[in-house]
C-alpha cells in the first residue's frame, strides 16, 4: 500500500450539512434563547454546537537542548514544530500532551508545568504546552514526522517554525529559563504565523 499524499488529510468541516442524529438537511440562524448561528436541525429539532478544539503538546527540554519535530503533514509540511497536537476524548490536556509527543517524537518524557495557555479565536483553537524534561536521547518519531531532533537553545531554526504559538511558547521558555521561573503564560494570538 502505498502513502498518501500528505495534503490528503484534512479536518473534518466544521459548518455541517446535515443532522448527525437524523441525516436532514441543516439550516443556519439564532435558537429560540440563544445568541449565535448554529447548524440547526428542523426535522428532529437537534442543535448542533461548534466548540473550539483543544491543541496539546510539550516543550521537551534534554539538558540546554529543545526537542523538535519536522512535519510531515499538513499545514505547514517540512516545518519544525513542538510535538503537539489534538486533545482526543476522554484524556486529560496533560495526557494528551504526553500522547502526542509519544506519536511524534518517541521520547521518554516527565511533564514538569504548564507553561503556556494560548487562545487562537481565529482558528477556533486552544494551545496548551507543558513543559516537560525529556528522559534520555533515544527518539522514534511516527508517521506524522519526517525527523526530530535536539537543538542547543541558540540554534533553534526560528525562520523554519511551524507555528507562532510554538514560536511564542519557546520566547517564553527562553526567557523563563533565563529568569529561572517558569510561570503560566496566558494570551492570545490573532494573527496568522507568516509564510
């Protein structure tokens, strides 16, 4: 069998067409004692609610060493990224993160803080990064990465970064670090990472 293109993948939509409960077709306006569209469903009266989706991820850190990933999906293939991705049903942010890095990175990790809290309203996203010591050097990324790799702190590839919510969230680790105090970092980004 061979590999798929990797822009074959794609989330699914979020605006729905038809009802999950009852498959009719679907109409967009306000609920009776709600304040926002929402995909409604006139046959069997469902109401079907958009919520925004929960990145998880970490900030592996080996000694004076960053742990990252290089992409092998979309967006942003071939990009460096923390290994990070969507929380699943029925785990924790902090299990999730742990999840992700594993399929990402192989790593052995010790989650220590949660270092970063970034709310992305214009994907309809939440980031959550813990920061995390890696165990040892052996690393064995899954499918979703071309390579991971360890970086010294001043030779981190900023121009090749996936993300601004990676490249904030290792801004901060610099200066925390700096400091020696790692605090929650809670803010918002409304701007597209740059091409």
């Amino acid at each position: 069998m061979t590999s798929p293109d990797p822009a074959f993948y794609h989330p699914a939509p979020r605006a729905q067409q038809f009802c999950s409960q009852c498959g009719h077709a679907l109409s967009r306006e306000i609920p009776p004692d709600d304040n926002r569209i929402r995909d409604l469903c006139h046959h069997c009266g469902a109401v079907h609610y958009q919520n925004p989706r929960n990145v998880v991820g970490v900030v592996p850190i080996l000694g004076d060493r960053v742990l990252l990933c290089r992409r092998a999906i979309e967006p942003r293939y071939g990009k460096w990224t923390l290994p990070a991705g969507f929380m699943e049903l029925g785990e924790t942010t902090e299990q999730g993160a742990e999840r992700e890095n594993q399929e990402e990175s192989g790593a052995r990790i010790e989650i220590q803080s949660l270092l970063t809290v970034i709310d992305v309203p214009l994907v309809n996203q939440v980031h959550l990064y813990y920061l995390a010591d890696v165990l040892g050097p052996d690393l064995a990324p899954g499918p979703e990465t071309l390579e991971a790799a360890f970086f010294a702190l001043d030779e981190i590839p900023w121009n090749e970064l996936a993300f601004r919510t990676v490249s904030t969230t290792l801004e901060h680790y610099l200066q925390d670090r700096a400091r020696g105090d790692f605090p929650t970092h809670h803010y918002a980004i409304n701007l597209r990472f740059p091409d």
